[in-house]
C-alpha cells in the first residue's frame, strides 16, 4: 500500500506532524502571542469608562460588552499576522517546496499549520471574554453561545490569514495588509465604536465586514440569543471554508512569486 493510499492514517499522522513542529516554533518565540493577549486587557480597563459614558442609556452592561468585544474583534484581527507570519516565512525558505515534495496534501499542510494557530485565537479570545466576566462583572448569558461564537470566529480567522499569508508576496505586503485591513475591517465591524454610531454609509457597506459578523454573533450569545448568533456564526463558517479552500488552492496550483520568495 502506497503512503497516499493509506490516506486515513498517515493524513492525520502528518498533520500532527506539522503541528507539533508549529507549535514549538511558537514556543520558541512566544513574544507576539504574549502581546495579543496583554494588549486588549490593557484597552479595555483604560476604554471601558468611555464605553459606558456613551451607552449610559444602555446600562452599564452594554458598555462593558462592547469594549469587550470590541478589543477582542480588534486584536484577533490583528493578530492574523500569526498565521499569515507562519506561512510566508515557510514560502521564504522555501521549506514549503520541500513539504510539497512529499506525500503530503495542500489540505494537509494548511491543517499542520492552522491547529496551533486555532489554539491561539481561541485562548485569546477566550482570555479576553474570561477578563471581562472576572475583573469587570460581564454576564455571559449562555457559554456554549459563546464557544460557538469564538470557534466560528477563530475559523474565519485562520482561513483570511491563511489565504493571505498564501497569497501575497512579501512581509511587506503582509504587513500592510494586517495593519491598513485589520483597522478597516474592525472600524467598519463596529469593534471601534458602535455600529449605530457610524455614518449611514459605513452601516449600509458593514456586513461586507468579517468583523460586522464577529461582533454579531459574540453580542447576541452573551446575550444567549441563539438564533443570531447561529446565523452570525454561519457566515463565519462560510468564509472560513471560502478563504481556506481558496489558500489549499494557492498552495497546491501556486501562483507567480515576487524574486524575494
């Protein structure tokens, strides 16, 4: 039996493969997951005041949601360098054409890639919730709402960091697309302020937002509205199956490359 046609076992044996060797690569330099968790810890003490003071109408628990879930939207897309950082520096030494070499499946490598990067954002995110509900008296009306919030989110995640880590072709390009894209996406999503505070034509073009959608299904399952957040997390879902065969796709066909890669 050829290793291809014993798929079942060996498909998950390299996965877990790639995995571990992720894994201990973040390990070795855990600087930038240490900093997308602090990060929004600190902006929600400091920003939590102003949250409340403009939704005083609201109470002070629709303050304290936004402010949470907002930092937690800003920095999880911030935090797509991640991913994208992790495949691009792959294509950079060209260790991608060695694993391509193998028995191993574009599917395969985007898995053994995204498992460790899946496990960040959930701890993120996670983090940022738990803060809220400990030092600041959130109330999480469902947590299973929000396990499928977070989940759905952190696919999206790894399926828009993945393609654009696959896609573009330079550290710089990686750069200004997280930066100029993660602020566009998060303001447009409501993450900054609320969405009924924007200008009508933002709120019109919002949905078009990956951020719109995180925003949503995160606000309705603290709220443990199960059906906005089940629609909410279902475009999520959408994307993240979008952008993730879109990035098996690259990797597997591949497309032109500058001279750096």
């Amino acid at each position: 039996m050829t290793p291809r046609e014993n798929s079942a076992w060996l498909s998950t044996e390299r996965v877990l493969f790639l995995a571990r060797h992720d894994f201990a690569l973040v390990a070795s330099e855990p600087g930038p997951v240490i900093s997308r968790v602090v990060q929004p810890l600190v902006l929600i003490l400091l920003m939590r005041p102003l949250y409340v003071a403009a939704l005083a109408k609201e109470g002070v628990q629709a303050g304290t949601a936004q402010v949470v879930t907002g930092m937690l939207v800003v920095f999880s897309l911030l935090a797509l360098s991640l991913v994208g950082t992790a495949i691009l520096t792959e294509r950079t030494w060209h260790t991608w054409d060695r694993v391509r070499a193998t028995p191993a499946r574009s599917a395969e490598m985007l898995l053994g890639k995204a498992f460790p990067a899946f496990t960040t954002f959930a701890l993120q995110q996670s983090v940022v919730i738990c803060f809220g509900v400990v030092a600041l008296g959130l109330r999480v009306s469902s947590p299973g709402l929000v396990a499928v919030a977070i989940t759905s989110w952190a696919l999206a995640l790894l399926g828009i960091g993945g393609t654009l880590g696959a896609v573009l072709r330079s550290p710089s390009e990686l750069n200004t697309a997280y930066d100029v894209g993660g602020v566009l996406l998060s303001a447009l999503g409501g993450a900054m302020v609320p969405l009924a505070s924007l200008p009508r034509w933002a709120q019109t073009i919002a949905p078009a937002s990956p951020g719109y959608w995180a925003m949503s299904a995160l606000h309705s399952a603290l709220l443990g509205q199960t059906a906005p957040t089940l629609r909410a997390a279902g475009v999520l879902l959408l994307i993240a199956a979008a952008t993730g065969t879109l990035a098996a796709w690259r990797i597997n066909r591949g497309w032109p490359r500058s001279r750096l890669l």
